[in-house]
C-alpha cells in the first residue's frame, strides 16, 4: 500500500481542494451532464410542467445532452436563475428579459421567440354585467394585475392606462397582483375584483377549453400590439451551443405532429430567431411606467 509522508499528504490534500475549488468556480471546466431549462410562472407549476416537458424531451435528442425542466416560484426566481447561471435556459416574457439583461450587465441573449410575440395583446375582462366597457369605466375599481414582472400582465396594460391618462394608483380603488394569469381570470370570475388584464393568449386558451364562461366574464379592451416572450440564454454559454438551442427551436415544424404538439402546448404556430432590439421597447415602456 502506498504511503506518503504528512508532508506530501498535506500537498495531496491541497491540490485535490483547489481542483474541486476550481471546478466549483468554473463549472465549464466538466462536461455539462444536465441542460437546465425553466421559465416565468405565467400559469400554475403543473400546467408548466404539462407544457414544457415535451419540449424539454425533444431539446434531449437535439442537443444530444441530458434536459431537465424545473418550474421556478415566482418571476424574479426566473431572472436570478438565469443571471447567476443556474439554469441554462430561460422562457421570458419581455420584462423579465429586459430585467435579466439589466441585472446581468447585458449578458443576456434571446435566441428565439414565437411567431406569436412579434406583435403581442393584452386582454382586459370584467364580468358582463358590471358596467365595465371602456378603460375609463375602471375608475373607482377594483382592479388586478398578474404578477408585477409580467409584461403582459402588468407592464403593457399599465403602459396603455397611462397612455389614456389612467393612473392605476389614483384612479383605481385598489390594485392587486395576482401572480400568474390564470389566477387572474379567477379573481374576475370570483368577483374579488371588478376588472383584470392579462396574457390574450392565456385567456383565448381558457376561452377554447370552456374554462371561462363568456357570457359571465369577457373582454372589453384588446391592447395594440408589441414584441414579447422569448427563450434567452446567459453569454457565457459557449457559442456553438447557444446555435445548436437556437437551431433546435428553429427546426420545430408544424408539420411534423411530435412537433406540432409541442409547439400547440407552447401557444406557437412556430419560433423564429429574435434580438435584443426587438425589446428596447419594453425597457422603454417600463422606464416610462416607473417600473425600472
């Protein structure tokens, strides 16, 4: 059996302890065994995990590498996973894109979007015989939100109401945040609130399933458009890799039914590449509602 002196047990030790210290630091220093990928709670943890598990799946046979799909609580967990690059993709609405690239000194880079996001709604509801037809009509309301980070869910309808000189903090009686969108159509529905904004595509979803009785509650506001959700990467992730992501997104064909499904349960008819101009926008907006 071999024996080292202490001296040389004491060099050994040290040696393994900066190895592990070095790897711990720079992780690209092992072959990444799992791709992590998450994204915003726009919807209950179980319907996330409904809806991006087939998607991770197809990711493990494009990139040839283990994928695992963790929901995350809340929007800003979202962001600081991604900036602090403990997973390795991210699906951001606009707003958290823009807070993460914010966060991380501009090093977040969005690869790909839904054809979708290139011109983007939001939805204002109120039951049908509330009265409610008009934005001015939610005055001395009760109104919701989705969660503060959501782009459309709080940043663009706020836009839009100070666009038409509403100031949800002196105009609305109260003002609550929901969380997520389908918690939002629940608080309408439940009467907690007079009124609510949200995801269009969310609502046109729980319309589709006959989850939301249109009789009962409806839209009265559609939003113009704007450019929105999008899947972003940190930019420290090697260049190759962030092209094999991109291309694999880019590749899913509505023709092909495995991805047809995939893209269905995405809301995405398909994904096209993206840039980081396509959401100054957004920053601007949020400047402008006092949300940055």
């Amino acid at each position: 059996m071999l024996s080292l002196s202490p001296s040389r047990t004491r060099r050994a030790l040290m040696s393994c302890a900066l190895l592990s210290a070095a790897a711990f630091l720079h992780p690209a220093l092992h072959a990444q065994s799992v791709f992590r990928v998450t994204t915003i709670p726009e919807e209950a943890a179980t319907e996330q995990i409904r809806k991006f598990t087939p998607l991770a799946t197809y990711l493990e046979k494009a990139l040839n590498v283990k994928v695992e799909f963790t929901p995350v609580s809340d929007y800003p967990a979202a962001v600081e996973t991604l900036v602090n690059k403990k997973v390795d993709l991210v699906w951001f609405g606009g707003f958290t894109h823009v807070q993460a690239n914010l966060r991380s000194g501009g090093k977040i880079v969005p690869l790909a979007q839904r054809e979708e996001d290139t011109k983007f709604q939001s939805v204002f509801i109120a039951k049908t015989n509330s009265g409610i037809k008009t934005l001015a009509d939610m005055k001395g309301k009760q109104v919701s939100f989705g969660s503060q980070s959501s782009t459309s869910g709080h940043l663009m309808p706020r836009s839009f109401l100070l666009e038409a000189k509403i100031d949800p903090e002196k105009d609305f009686k109260r003002i609550a945040y929901s969380g997520a969108h389908d918690a939002t159509i629940a608080s309408v529905v439940s009467g907690k609130v007079d009124a609510a904004a949200l995801d269009i595509t969310v609502w046109k979803k729980f319309v589709n399933e006959n989850k939301v009785d249109t009789k009962a509650v409806d839209v009265f506001y559609t939003t113009p458009g704007y450019f929105n959700y999008n899947w972003s990467v940190h930019a420290d992730m090697p260049a190759d890799m962030q092209a094999k992501v991109k291309a694999a997104l880019l590749a899913l064909d509505p023709a092909n039914p495995e991805h047809a499904e995939i893209l269905r349960l995405n809301r995405a008819t398909r994904y096209i590449a993206t840039q980081p101009s396509n959401y100054k926008g957004l920053e601007t907006a949020a400047r402008s509602a006092g949300l940055l």
